[in-house]
C-alpha cells in the first residue's frame, strides 16, 4: 500500500506537514534546537514545519529491544528520554527496522563529540521516514535493514566527513540505509515507490548505501 502525501488515516503521519516543508529550504536557523545543544553549531540546518495536536498515544507496556551492544556511556547521558524513545519506535510496528537499528545510529562519536536522540518534537518525523524506509525493505522482500545514519545533532554532524551544513539528517527527517541487496537497487526501487506516491523527498545513490528523506520535495543525486 502506498502511503498518501498527506494521510488521513495515520495518527503520526498527520502531524507532518511535507508540503510546508519546501519552504524551509533556505536553510534557515534553528532556535528553537534542545537547550544542550550549542547554538553556534546550529546555524544553518532545515526548517521544518511540524503542526501540534493534542493527542494520547498509546504506549506498549514492555519494550522489546536488545541494547546491550549500545554504549554504556552514551546510554547514560540520554537518561530517561532513551527508554521512552525506544518504546515510542517499537509503537512504530516496522517489519524490518528494529528499534536497535535506530539506537545504534545514534549511538555513535567522533573523538570525544558524541551524537544524540532528536529532540521529542521531533521523533514523529522519523517516524514517518522509518516507515518510508521500511515500506522499501518490503517491496525488495528484505527481512532486515541496516540503518547508517539517521539523526545528527549539528555538533556531531560537524564533525562527520563530508556531512553538509544543512544536512536533513540535523531535521531528523533522513536516514542513509544498506540493504544486503545491491544499493543501485535499493536506490531505484526507493525513487519508482517515491514517484507513485509514497512520499516527497530526497534519494541519493551512493555505492553501499541509499539515503532517503521527507523533505517535502523531490531531489535525486
């Protein structure tokens, strides 16, 4: 099933507004970043509109996640928000992106800069490309996929080689996946599920891997 550019029906993915989000494309400051992280770092990352609801979501009472490959430092420094964050990506219901997958990305330093979860804000917008990410794995019958890179905090993103300025992945609205599938494949098949709808955004081809985010507007490379 391909989802809508703007569902009706999903909970989560109605607190996104992917149109809106062509006008961010300036690259705009974001102020309203969590308090811990420098604004210095932040000067120059997407805007991206997210439209409030007041709504329940219901949680599932055990998490279901083997994070004992996680550092135990990092774990630490995310304190309460890493098991609330877990619970709220097993709601996801993926079939082949586990909620370690996700972890694991974040999970991740540059010498002693340490990268870290997305603002709460801003969770359902991975939300949403997860499920684009999954939703590939499925049509390509793929049981499990490797998540590279989802989120950068801008201090982080600083830091990672060849990472740009105003990279998506700072809007947590971007992931870069490996398939155990050629990555031209994965790549075509994410851009032909794109252009019948899935979704607007970004797929970028790269030789052992594909990036995919909902920016709101189609761009190949």
């Amino acid at each position: 099933m391909i989802f809508p550019e703007t569902p009706t029906t999903d909970p989560t993915l109605e607190l996104i507004d992917r149109r809106r989000v062509i006008g961010g494309l300036g690259l705009v400051g974001l102020g309203y970043l969590a308090s811990s992280v420098v604004a210095a770092a932040a000067s120059s990352v997407p805007k991206v509109t997210v439209v409030t609801q007041s709504r329940t979501i219901a949680r599932p009472t055990a998490v279901e996640s083997d994070l004992s490959g996680i550092p135990a430092d990092w774990v630490r420094m995310q304190g309460s928000a890493l098991p609330e964050y877990v619970r709220y990506l097993n709601g996801l219901k993926l079939k082949s992106i586990s909620p370690a997958h996700v972890i694991e990305a974040h999970a991740k330093n540059k010498g002693d800069v340490w990268n870290k979860l997305p603002p709460k804000a801003w969770w359902t917008r991975m939300g949403y490309t997860l499920r684009v990410a999954d939703r590939v794995a499925q049509e390509m019958n793929v049981k499990e996929v490797e998540i590279i890179s989802a989120y950068r905090c801008p201090i982080y993103n600083a830091h990672c080689e060849g990472a740009k300025v105003g990279s998506w992945h700072q809007a947590n609205v971007a992931v870069d996946v490996k398939f155990p599938i050629r990555a031209s494949k994965v790549t075509a098949t994410a851009r032909n599920l794109r252009d019948r709808g899935l979704f607007k955004g970004g797929v970028g081809g790269y030789w052992d891997f594909t990036h995919i985010d909902t920016r709101g507007q189609n761009m190949n490379w």
